[in-house]
C-alpha cells in the first residue's frame, strides 16, 4: 500500500477507499485499518474523520528537501557507477539517452499528456541506466 501512495498508482489527494483495497490485500477489514493506520504514522495518507484516507500532499518543502538529497547522493552514485562501468553499461546509458532525445522536446510543455508519459518513462530509464 505504502507503494501505491508513494508511486505512479496514486496522486495527490487521492481518496483510499477501504473496501477496494480489501481483496487487493487482504480478505479482512482488520489488516487494512492497521495498514492505513501505519501509513498515516508514516505521513503517506492523512485519515479524515467520516470521509476516509487520503494520499497526503508534498509541500513545496518536501519537494526542496527531496531535491537537496538528490543533488547530494546523485554526484556519488554516478561516479560510483562509472568507476564500475562495462562495454556494457556504456552501450545501455547510451542507447538509453539516444532514446529519450529521440522521443523528447526541448520544450515539454508542447507535449501531450501521452508524448509526455513516455518521455518520461525514457527519462527514468535513462537515469536508472546511468545509475546501474
């Protein structure tokens, strides 16, 4: 669940209703109300009184924050992976940039909903790439 509230699955103020969820995960109501409730100890959901569980929002801070570590660990893992790099490895970032520029814009804002989802799906794979 916890995936689903921070992955692709779920967007911000996404309402979690428990009985769909049930027999995605367990067959009784006692497991989901502890995972909500483990989830909203967590910050992944917030629990409103009489209206459910709801996927909680990123501030402007969290967003900052998740950015300064990015820009911290990212300069170390790259040099980590080139320090390791192989034929192989070499041929998989690049193959996987040449894709990304391939499908991309210069100006994202031009693309559609659907353009953009795959540029950024070649946008992950190419940071994965470079990170392997």
């Amino acid at each position: 669940m916890a995936a689903a509230c921070a992955g692709a699955t779920a967007t911000l103020s996404w309402r979690v209703v428990q009985s769909p969820r049930r027999g995605e995960f367990s067959p009784r109501d006692d497991p989901v109300r502890e995972a909500f409730a483990r989830l909203a100890g967590e910050g992944f959901v917030v629990a409103l009184p009489q209206r459910g569980v709801r996927v909680s929002e990123i501030s402007p801070a969290d967003v900052r924050d998740l950015y300064e570590v990015r820009l911290l660990l990212e300069p170390v893992a790259i040099r980590r992976s080139v320090e390791r790099s192989t034929e192989q490895w070499v041929d998989l970032v690049e193959t996987s940039f040449a894709d990304m520029v391939e499908a991309g814009s210069s100006d994202l804002s031009t693309l559609s909903p659907a353009e953009y989802t795959v540029h950024e799906e070649l946008h992950v794979a190419f940071h994965r790439a470079t990170m392997s």
